[in-house]
C-alpha cells in the first residue's frame, strides 16, 4: 500500500469512507481497480490514491463529487525526450533536474518536470511531442 503525501493536511482515510462517486470514477479509469491502493484525503478535499499498476507507482486525485482531476507517474530523467532535456538545458541553465513526471490531466498528457537552482523551485510542462507548454 502507498500514502499520498502530497498536503501536510493529509489524512488517511479508509476506502470504506471514500464517497461513492469518487470511488466509480477510481474504478471506471483503473480497470483493475488496484487492490493494493491506499487513500487520503487533504484539508481542501480532494481524494488521492496511490497504487501499482504493471510495477509502476501512480497517483490518481479526485474531488469528493468524483471528478478526476489528475493522474501522474514518476519517470527516471534518462526516459526524458532528449528534446526535452536538451530545451531544458538552454532556457533553465543554472537549474537541475529534480523529479520528471508524465501526467494526464483534463488539458493533455504532459512531461511535467520539476527544477530546483538554490532555493528557488519551478516546475516546467511539455507536451509529449516535446513542445514546452508552461
């Protein structure tokens, strides 16, 4: 089982107490419907839940009305676009590479990769073609 991590304001929650509606959109995205998934639930209320999905970890978040708002899987740096890696290297030249992560959301699907120079954090969205978005 897996914990969202993603708010300090998380709670666990049992999958018992998932509201109906998130838990069908949950199983009509995940045809599997992943026994090993383990929920929590941010002080804004959205639902998260972590599983596995051929050996791969995914997060998947949800409104309490059920409406999926985005997925996302972490990828090592080497499985980035060389494009990518190469744009990023020329517009962020003092940043490194902290995280890559493909994420589908209700825009696309995306590269959206996490920079750090010092103290200073941002996060840069590509389509999967390569096309820096944001």
């Amino acid at each position: 089982m897996f914990l969202a991590t993603g708010s300090l304001y998380a709670q666990q929650v049992a999958k018992q107490d998932v509201p109906p509606a998130v838990l069908r959109s949950y199983i009509s995205q995940n045809s599997r419907g992943a026994l090993d998934s383990s929920w929590s639930k941010s002080i804004v209320t959205i639902y998260k839940v972590n599983y596995m999905d051929e050996g791969k970890r995914y997060e998947a978040q949800y409104f309490e009305d059920g409406k999926w708002i985005k997925t996302f899987t972490e990828i090592p740096q080497t499985d980035l676009m060389k494009g990518v890696t190469n744009q990023i290297i020329d517009l962020y030249p003092n940043h490194r590479i902290n995280r890559v992560i493909i994420e589908l959301n209700n825009d696309g699907k995306f590269y959206a990769v996490d920079l750090a120079k010092g103290n200073d954090r941002i996060t840069v969205y590509f389509l999967m073609s390569g096309l820096l978005v944001k």
